[in-house]
C-alpha cells in the first residue's frame, strides 16, 4: 500500500506535465518538411522579430548572453531580446522551432539555444536553425567533453541531449531498479493519463570538477562522470521531481523540487552519497536555486514567491500584482550579480535590493 501511495504521489506531482506533453517525434521533425532546417544550413533567413513595448504575462526563464542582451522565455510567444533600449519578440514565424521555451543556454561562441518540447533552436545572432538529432539513442556517444551542450529531453521520452557543435546525439536515459520498479506499480493499462517516464530529466547541472549532475522525474538524482553513473536516492528526491540542482561556493549541493505538498532543501556534502539532514526552516517546494554574489541562497517557489537562505534564516517574498497572486518559475542571476525571476502570470521581474519590480522596457 506505501508503495503505490507513492506512486500515485508521484501521479499527482505531474499532472500539470502531462497538460504539457507532447510527442518525442517532434525532436525528429521538429517542423513541416519544407521548413526543417538544420543547424549548418547557411540560407536559413534573417530572423527579423516584432518589436513590441512589453512581454507577455507568461515569461518562464531569464537569460544574458556574454554579449549582454537579456533573452526571456516565453511558454506561449516564443522568445524576447532586450538590448537595452529594444524589446523585440521572436515566434516561430522567425524560424523557432516552438513559442513554448523550456531553457536557454549559450555556447562559447555566443550562439544562444533555446530547448522547447519540440525540439532546439539555434540563434547565431542573425537566424534560427534547427538542431536535428539522431534518429536513434546510441550508448557509445554518452562522452563528457568540455565544449558539448547538454538539452533535457521532451516528456515521456527518458532521453536527454549532447549536442557537440556539429551534431545532436540523443542519449536514453539509464534504467534503474527503482525506475523500473514504479513502471510495474503504475502500468499505463491503468494510468494512461500518466504522461511521463520515471527516467524524464528536469535539469541538468554541470559541476566545477566537469561532472554532470541529473534531477530525475522520481527515480532521484544522477552524476555522471564519463566512465559511470551514481545515484542520490534519499526519499525526498523520489517523491517529486528534482527540478534544480545548484553548486554552491562552498561544493555543497542543494536541490529543489516540485510536488504535491510542500518539501525542504537538502543539500549533499562533498563526499558523493553522505547526505546532510536538511536545515530546519530552509527552502520550501521550489522549482529554481541560485546563490548570490553573497553566498545566500534564494529559491522560486511558484505561488508562495522567493524565498532567500542565508544560513541562519529564511525570508520570503511574495510576489503579487494588486490582488493577483505571481506564480515564480525561475529565478536566474545575471553578469552583473543582479537577481531575476521568471513568472507563469506576471512578466519578468527585477530585484532592486529591497523587493522584486517588475521588469518594464
């Protein structure tokens, strides 16, 4: 009976994943034949965008690139770039694969990805390309290299991505005992609304020693250091899915993670495996972790706000717009140390040193 308590607890924590699912496939082909580009084509057009005065309600992730444009994702109109003076908007009519983002990283060339459910779109300043990956998962291409790209995977999948600058690898995910055995509790024959796979990564995290550190649906979090894979699979980062895994100036790991019920950080030593007790009133259910430039830990809660760590004490801030409650998604810090949140209703937030201001062009 525990066990399938915790399945269904599992069920639960990803129902707003299923509302969100879409095929593998579109990974494949991520777009109709005639518009599928991939990310050497040269002729893809000049991806002009629309400038508009302000982002939608539905801004998710915060980025800078190098260059020190700011990019904000969006789940429902693409991507927008402000320059500083200019906000333009970018959809798929600019050669986006998906107006739905779900991450955004740079390579050290300065091009700027963007994953999205159906697949990975490539902005070399000028135009978007699609990344196209391989057509089947191979084993031998799980390799750590210190210039590759790693993407999550779509739902359902248990796959994730290494992109290598010239190809995109896609890499299924390894079966665990414990994987396999919440597949035999929750057969799709009676959950078929369930989905998802136990194996899908949420986040992943590269370390300062070059590891790789993966937060799982339910089966826990992974670290892979080229040769092989370990596992951190307290009961905490099974009961929901670890949504972010952060490094912090001292080598401790903390993560955070997204449920049914409210959970508190835990953080893991240097010493892989040796789990401290979580620090009594530190950070509640969240979906995003970052440290500051003072060491302090800050969280995005979604409609309980951010909550800030120093240590000793934890301070929340709610976000709100009049009587409008701000779900916080992300939370992200810039090059210049200044803190920023992604929100499913509000825009874009500001940290002015005091509260969050919302981020108006």
């Amino acid at each position: 009976m525990a066990l399938l308590t915790r399945g269904l607890r599992a069920l639960t924590a990803l129902s707003l994943l299923a509302a969100f699912s879409v095929s593998a496939a579109g990974w494949d082909n991520p777009a109709k034949p005639e518009q599928k580009t991939s990310s050497n084509d040269k002729k893809a057009p000049t991806a002009k965008g629309e400038i508009v005065s302000e982002t939608g309600k539905s801004v998710m992730y915060v980025f800078q690139s190098k260059n020190g444009d700011y990019w904000f994702g969006s789940n429902d109109r693409g991507v927008y770039r402000y320059n500083g003076k200019t906000l333009v908007n970018f959809t798929t009519k600019d050669g986006l694969v998906s107006d739905r983002i779900r991450g955004i990283q740079e390579d050290t060339a300065g091009a700027v990805y963007f994953t999205t459910y159906e697949g990975i779109s490539r902005f070399d300043g000028k135009s978007f390309t699609t990344l196209v990956a391989s057509e089947r998962a191979d084993a031998t291409e799980w390799k750590l290299q210190p210039g590759d790209l790693w993407f999550v995977g779509p739902p359902d999948a248990g796959v994730v991505f290494r992109y290598t600058g010239k190809s995109l690898h896609r890499l299924e995910f390894p079966k665990t005992k414990l994987g396999d055995e919440h597949l035999e509790r929750m057969p799709r024959s009676k959950f078929p609304n369930a989905i998802y796979s136990p194996y899908d990564v949420y986040c992943i995290l590269k370390d300062s020693k070059g590891n790789l550190w993966f937060g799982s649906t339910c089966v826990g979090v992974c670290r892979y250091d080229g040769k092989s894979f370990d596992w951190l699979t307290d009961k905490t980062l099974t009961e929901a899915p670890v949504r972010s895994i952060l490094e912090n100036k001292k080598g401790n790991y903390w993560f955070t993670y997204s449920g049914n019920r409210p959970l508190d950080g835990l953080k893991a030593v240097n010493d892989f495996g040796k789990l401290q007790a979580r620090a009594e009133g530190t950070i509640v259910e969240g979906t995003s972790i970052i440290e500051d430039d003072n060491g302090t830990l800050w969280t995005a809660a979604l409609s309980a706000g951010v909550f800030k760590y120093d240590g000793k004490q934890k301070v929340g801030y709610p976000i709100k717009e009049g009587n409008t409650t701000i779900e916080v998604f992300a939370i992200y810090k810039d090059n210049r140390g200044d803190l920023w949140l992604g929100t499913h209703n509000g825009g874009a937030y500001k940290f002015n040193g005091k509260t969050f201001e919302k981020f108006r062009p």
